[in-house]
C-alpha cells in the first residue's frame, strides 16, 4: 500500500512528534489526539474528528462553503462544570473507547494550540433545561414536583449535557473483546470498504476515530456527586431508537422507558442523589434504521402476524446477526464520570448489567419497566424479551438456554 494515497497523506512515515501513551497517569504522560486532516505530521490517530458528520465537513469544504484549513476557534468553550480526573482514566483497560481528557483540550494544551497545533475536543460538556410532556404528565399526577433547582415551573428539567465522540484504542478495544488486535484492525479495514488502510499498513498507530455516533449524557443533579458513593445514582442506559424516542412509534417500548428513566433519574436528583441518562448512538440495535424497518416488515407479513416465538430470528434473518450493539464498550463513560456503584439501574437488559459488573461496577436495584407504559403494539417485543430469559433476577441466561425458546435470544433493552 505504500504506492497508494491513505487517509493519511500527509502521515509522517517516522511517526508524529507527538505520541500517545493511552494510560498515563497525566495528560502530559499521555499526550493529545491529533487527528485533522491539516495536522501534517503531527497526526497521530487514524480517522476523522465529528464521527460519522465529518463527511458533511469534507461537503462543506468541496463545495467551498468553507476552507480547508479552517479551525475551531476554542476560547471560551471549556466545560460548563469539571469532570475528572478520575483514578479509572489510568487503569489499565478500564477506559478503551473515548479519550478521558476529550473535553480538557483548550486548558491542557493551550501551549501547543497557540502555537498552531490543531488539537480538537472530542468532548463537550454544557449546562440545559429539557422538556418533555412525559415530565409534565407525571408533575400532574403528583409523582414529581417542581422544586425550582431540578425541575422548574412549566415542567423544564436542568442538567447538565456531555457529548462524547468516540475515540478507540485499537489495543484496547480488542482486548476489550477477547480478539487479537489485527484481527480487529482487518475487519474494521475490510468492512469499510478499504476506507482506512492505515488499519493495516500502521500497526504503530493505536487511536482510531470511528465514523460512528457518539454518546450524550444527561447528569441530573450535582455531576461533582456521581463518583461519591455517599451519594445514591439512578442510571439508565439507553440505546437510540430513533423512531420511537422521537417520534413516539407504539412498536416498541423504548421511548417509556427513557422517558421513565429520566423521570425516576429526576426524582433522584431531587432526594439529594444524582441521576444519569447514557444515550448511545446504537440505531436499529448498531444494524441501522434502514434494517430495522426491513425487520419490521418481515415481522408483520409472516403468517399468523408479529410473534413473540420468532421476534428474534427475523432480525437475524435479515440482518445475519440479532444484534450489533455488544455492550462491552459502554461501561468505560460509566468509569469515565468515576463511577464505582449504581444504586438503581433503570434497565431490564442482563447484557447492559453484565457488561457493568464485569467491568466492576457494583449494581444494586434493578428498575423494570411498569407494565403500564408498554405501548399496546410492544407487547410482543415484551413477552419475546422474558420468554428470552430477560431481566433475571440472578445469573444471566446462558446462550444455549436463548436458543431453547426464541431463536438467537441475545437482545436487550
């Protein structure tokens, strides 16, 4: 591949003056990501900042709405509150998937951006109030109320926002799963079509930035609280489920259950605690939207309907696997806050618990979705999940056990 142009061009063959030791105990030890396309060769992490919008930057520059060598003008976009650093941010293997000092880029490396380095955030944290008629709806009947600091009057709920881009250690990441790194680095290389050859021809390089969507927090309550075991956390991780967190499709019980999450995150946060939405970037279970609606209509057209006994195996079907979300990557923002202990995890998802005790996080209260909010076309989804073995109150189920009742029973909500 040395003859062919890569992505990146203008990679120096020596490596960037500027290494990354993944780890370290400082930001200093551990040096910045730098992954623009005008860094030279200062580049030190394969991929683009933005995820999957920095096809809409390479648009923008193409078409000469702005140029190429523009960058962000970074005073005054610290975070609005300090987060980190935590003991986890240098425990080996604990955080693999996004770059722990992300959203300290402007303070840490002010001397390397005044002398024209472009170095980018790969996080942002903000303060904001949102609203949601769910909210509204439970403050009418009396299961919340308006306290003036967590909720306010019109039913607005403050918090405070985290926007996270993934940023991968190829190391770790494979370590993560059990895989040999060029095993991983191969498959990510052939399975974008050849779009990162740097995958395979510079094993030296360990960073990867995924064109991939992120994850959004919202800390409800004081975020300075959410490392201080003195102080109980209610927590829901949520995966996207476009069509129905925004739109409100009744197939599935996803928005009553980041709904409820929110609501039960908020309550906490009015008792003195804290309370966290994960929101990952995951449509469609990681298989897409597109795959999604494909499922649903091989569900509805099959004889006899949509049922519980196949609900699985139609997606496996059209998709070759049931589910692409592997939870393994999303207990590192869990350590990246600090963590240690959930008092009342808002999930019916064993792999969403598993992947949390195994990455030692402590659990305590499992919170199921109240019957009542399953919308009326989600209760195949429901009755597919416990016949599954969903939300056991012990050990997970076993994979043969899955396949004893309904297909490839691996999924989780």
């Amino acid at each position: 591949m040395s003859g062919k142009r890569t992505s990146h061009i203008r990679l120096s063959a020596s490596g960037s003056r500027f290494p990354i030791h993944w780890g370290a105990a400082t930001v200093r030890g551990r040096g910045a990501v730098i992954a623009t396309s005008n860094a030279g060769p200062d580049r030190n992490a394969i991929g683009a900042h933005g995820g999957s919008y920095s096809i809409y930057r390479a648009l923008a520059v193409a078409s000469g709405a702005m140029s190429a060598e523009s960058r962000p003008d970074l005073n005054d976009t610290y975070p609005a509150t300090r987060i980190g650093p935590h003991p986890q941010w240098s425990q080996a293997g604990r955080i693999v998937s996004l770059d722990p000092w992300g959203h300290r880029v402007a303070e840490d490396f002010a001397t390397e951006l005044a002398a024209g380095i472009d170095i980018r955030p790969t996080i942002a944290v903000t303060k904001a109030r949102i609203s949601l008629p769910e909210i509204a709806g439970a403050i009418d009947r009396g299961r919340l109320a308006v306290d003036g600091e967590v909720i306010h009057a019109g039913g607005e709920v403050a918090v405070t926002k985290v926007a996270i881009d993934p940023v991968w250690h190829l190391p770790g990441v494979a370590g993560r799963f059990g895989i040999e790194e060029q095993q991983l680095r191969r498959a990510l290389f052939e399975e974008t079509g050849g779009m990162y050859p740097d995958l395979v021809a510079r094993p030296d390089i360990d960073v990867f930035l995924p064109p991939i969507g992120g994850t959004t927090l919202y800390v409800f309550g004081d975020p300075a609280r959410l490392g201080d075991r003195s102080y109980p956390l209610t927590c829901r991780v949520h995966d996207e489920c476009n069509g129905s967190d925004v739109f409100g499709s009744d197939i599935c019980s996803c928005r009553p259950y980041l709904t409820h999450g929110i609501e039960e995150a908020a309550r906490q946060a009015q008792g003195g605690g804290t309370g966290l939405v994960v929101y990952n970037r995951k449509e469609g279970r990681g298989l897409g939207e597109v795959t999604k609606f494909l499922v649903y209509n091989a569900r509805k057209r099959q004889p006899g309907g949509d049922q519980a006994s196949t609900y699985f195996e139609r997606t496996a079907c059209v998709a070759g696997v049931q589910d692409a979300r592997f939870q393994q990557l999303m207990p590192d923002v869990i350590h990246w806050l600090g963590i240690e202990r959930i008092d009342r995890f808002v999930s019916m998802s064993n792999l969403k618990y598993d992947a949390l005790v195994e990455g030692g996080v402590e659990v305590g209260e499992r919170v199921a979705l109240p019957d009542g909010l399953v919308p009326g076309d989600a209760k195949v989804e429901m009755e597919a999940k416990k016949a599954a073995g969903y939300f056991t109150a012990g050990a997970s189920p076993t994979k043969a056990d899955l396949d004893k009742t309904v297909g490839r029973g691996l999924t989780e909500f």
